[in-house]
C-alpha cells in the first residue's frame, strides 16, 4: 500500500529521472521541497522554468547560454585551437583553472552503441565542417578516458584524415570512468599539459 499521496510520488519520480539520483535521494529531495516555504518553493519553479524557457545550446559550439552566441564563442572568435568535449558542463574546469585560451565545441555525448548512441547523435559533421572552415591549428579532444571516448576520438581523428590540423587528447592522469566536471583543477592542468598527439 501506497501511503504516499500521488502528487508526492509524482515529484519523487521526476527527482529520481535526474542523472546520478536514486530513489531514496529523490525521496529526500521530495520531501525537503515540501517543508520549505511557498515563496521558495515558488522562487524554484520559477527558476526551472526560466532556465528552460532561455537556456538553449550556442549554434557555434552547442554549450549552453542564453544569448545569440555564448560568451565564450563571442570572445575568442577568432581562437585557433578548438577543445571537444562532451557536454556543455566540461567545459568548466578548463574555464576555472584557466588553462586552455581557445574556443569549445561540446560533442554531445560520445559513440555507445549500446546506449543507442552513433555517430549521427552527435554534432561530428558540424565540428568537421568547421575545422576545415576556419583557421584551427589545433584540435584538443577532451572526451574523457572511457572506452567510448576513445573510441570517438578515434572516429574524429580518422574524419579528419587528410586535414592540416593537429590532433591532441588530455594526458591519462584523469580517472577511468570519471567526469570531466568533477575533475579538481590541479588534475586538469596535469592533464592538459601532458597532452599527446593522436
């Protein structure tokens, strides 16, 4: 028997589709929303919402923002390096530390034929097209140290065959399996600087 009224359940579902969110922590969340105040209840809502309504991707590098183009891609328009990465989200800790000048360009996932995830799910023939197009000298594939990293940088590599461009991933000093986001600055400047070529 259910003892949990069916809004309840409700909001603990959509709490528990949220990635890395298990049931019990849905459930805590869940309730935690329904003890604060009306006002702050409604102040997130409104938050969601307006995150929703304006947050969409930059039709440059697909990060999200919520103007024509991310500040980021208005800045350095003219970058001659071009970092890949997997979700909007990596591109923080290089942001943080600092240590890459260049401009970004978020993947949208990698290759996972398992998960239903192939090459035509990714923005692959936009970030090809736009390393032919403009002057990038090199191409820093952050993808993380996963199988299906490595096997779409390997894709991304073999496109390219034939173009001038250099082709660089991040050294193995980040974690098997883990994200790029949660990668403290000190990794990541390691990992940066000991980058090797494909």
């Amino acid at each position: 028997m259910n003892v949990e009224p069916q809004s309840l359940e409700a909001l603990i579902g959509e709490f528990a589709n949220l990635p890395g969110i298990g049931r019990k922590t849905a459930r805590r969340l869940a309730y935690h929303i329904l003890t604060r105040p009306k006002e702050e209840v409604a102040q997130f809502a409104s938050a969601l919402e307006n995150a929703s309504e304006k947050v969409h991707a930059c039709p440059r590098c697909f990060s999200f923002t919520d103007q024509d183009i991310c500040p980021i891609c208005a800045d350095r328009i003219d970058a001659h390096a071009l970092c890949v990465v997997e979700k909007s989200s990596d591109i923080l800790p290089f942001e943080r530390s600092g240590i890459f000048k260049g401009a970004y360009f978020v993947l949208g996932g990698v290759i996972s034929p398992l998960d239903g995830i192939g090459p035509e799910q990714l923005h692959l023939p936009l970030l090809i097209k736009r390393v032919k197009e403009e002057n990038i000298e090199e191409l820093v594939l952050a993808l993380g140290s996963s199988p299906e990293a490595d096997s779409t940088a390997l894709m991304i590599d073999r496109m390219l065959d034939g173009v001038n461009v250099k082709r660089t991933r991040l050294a193995r000093g980040i974690p098997m399996g883990s994200d790029l986001e949660f990668v403290d600055e000190i990794t990541m400047l390691r990992a940066f600087e000991g980058r090797v070529s494909l």
